[in-house]
C-alpha cells in the first residue's frame, strides 16, 4: 500500500505540531525553574533585608555628621531593596505566570489540532483502504 500525498501532508504538519508542543512544554519547565529561583532570591533578598538596618544604632551609640550620613544610606539600601523584592521580582514572576499561562494555552491548541490531524490521517487511510478494495 503506498501512501498518498494527503497522508504524507498530514504526518509533515503532525510531526511539526507534536514539535511546537515539545518545545512549548521545555520553555514551561524552563520557565518553572527561573520562577522558583526567582522566589528563592526574593526569600533571600528579604532575610538579607533585616540585617541592612541591624543593629539598630541609637543616638546614644552613635552620633554626628558621619551617623546621620550612614544611616541615610541605610535607609536608601532598605528603600532600595523592598523596591527590588516587592515590586520589580513581583513583576518579573508576574511576567513569568503569563508567559506560562500563554504556553500552556498554546500547547492545548495544538493538541487539539493534533488530534484533528490524527482524525484526518486516519479517514484518509480507510479512504484509500476503501478504493483498493472497491
């Protein structure tokens, strides 16, 4: 039994969409790997955080235009770090939970489509089954 050229179409576009979801399944676990060190830097980031402003300096242990000064810049470093932790890392997983909800939309689509190139391949079989036996 040779194969048609409507087969041989089909199986080329199967092939291709079973590839486009393979790779669309490798982006999600890659993605998944950035997402949890990214919640494994902002964890850090907040436990590093704290010591920023530890000890806490008082008036009494230290004083001047040189304490004034330094604890400007740690109030910048904790500034800058809750910037950093709560809104850009916030950001960036938010980014990353679209992207893989994009994926994982794109990977049921071409599933379906799989499925109706499997369907076609199949009737076009017992189409040509059918005419070697008619």
């Amino acid at each position: 039994m040779t194969i048609s050229g409507a087969i041989i179409g089909y199986k080329a576009a199967l092939y291709s969409l079973k590839a486009d979801t393979s790779i669309k399944k490798e982006q999600i676990i890659e993605l998944n790997m950035c997402r949890k060190e990214i919640k494994e830097a902002k964890w850090a980031m907040s436990d590093a955080s704290k010591k920023i402003t530890h000890p806490d300096l008082t008036s009494h242990t230290w004083f001047g235009h040189l304490a004034d000064t330094f604890d400007d810049i740690r109030d910048e470093m904790a500034s800058a770090s809750q910037e950093i932790k709560d809104v850009q890392l916030t950001n960036l997983l938010n980014r990353i939970n679209e992207k893989i909800s994009d994926l994982t939309s794109d990977i049921h689509s071409l599933e379906h489509e799989i499925h109706s190139v499997e369907r076609k391949i199949e009737k076009e079989k017992q189409k040509q089954l059918e005419e070697k036996r008619g």
